[in-house]
C-alpha cells in the first residue's frame, strides 16, 4: 500500500517535471522562432536612451536643426525630446510592421502594431503640424489598418 502511494507520488512528480520541461521548450522555441517581438523592444529602449543622453548633453538640439535643414522640413528643429523620442517609436514600429509583412518566418496579425505607430507618430507631431491636420490623418491610419486586416487577414 504504501509503494503503491509512493508510485503515484512519483508519477505526478514526474508529470509536473515534464509540464514545466515542456513550457520551456516553448518559450525556448517561441524566442527561436520570433526573436522580432525582443529585437524591437530592445531598439525602442536603447533608442529612447540615447535621445535622453543626447538631450542631456545638449546634442540633441544641434542634431534637429541640422536633420530639419537636410530635409527641408522646419517642424523638426522645434520637437521636444519626448516627441522625438515618440516618433521615433512610431517609426521603429512601422519598421517592425514591414519585417512581418515580407518575411514569411515572422509573419503575424500587425494591426495592433500599425495602430500603435500612427498613434505614436500622431501624438509626436501633433503641437508641430497641428491637432487639425495630426487627428484626421490618425483616424484614416486606423481605419485603413481595420480595412486590410479584413481584407487581407488570415482566413
């Protein structure tokens, strides 16, 4: 009676070594399969650091007028730092977007992620182009993201 208590004590202790053997596996396998999703935070966050540490540092004024000058768009020597900081998100997520979109291996629903980019991009822009013009533009991101995701979504 008692070997038979220490069977079944042994099997279930087997059976939660293998259950968390086997969450590993995925999370092991999920990060071989899609490293994107922990690329990308990892460039939002050192990319926002060195905004800071450029604005700290007073480069980061410098740098805007010139990149404004370059590009023949004024708006840009006047963003504050947590404008660039999110328009650069903004841009690193559409970015994000395309690699799903034209490599099969990390392909995967990006509606959330467009959304997110227009909205970020929209709030960095919106006291230097103007909420008039930043809000419809965001609302016509939007929508459009909804119309491919129904149009061109997984069947």
């Amino acid at each position: 009676m008692a070997d038979e208590k220490e069977e079944k004590f042994d099997e279930k202790d087997l059976e939660k070594r293998e259950e968390k053997s086997q969450e590993e596996k995925n999370w092991d396998e999920k990060w071989r399969r899609d490293p994107i999703s922990a690329i990308i935070w990892a460039i939002l966050l050192i990319y926002a650091g060195v905004i800071l540490l450029a604005y700290n540092l007073g480069y980061l004024e410098t740098w805007l007028t010139n990149l404004a000058a370059a590009t023949n768009l004024a708006f840009l020597a006047d963003l504050e730092v947590w404008s660039v900081i999110l328009l650069g998100a903004g841009i690193i997520l559409l970015v994000e977007v395309l690699i799903r979109l034209f490599i099969p291996e990390y392909r995967r629903g990006v509606g959330g992620t467009v959304i997110m980019a227009f909205i970020l991009i929209g709030v960095s822009l919106g006291n230097q182009i103007g909420w008039t013009l930043v809000l419809p533009l965001i609302l016509i991101g939007v929508g459009l993201a909804i119309l491919l995701r129904g149009l061109f979504g997984r069947r």
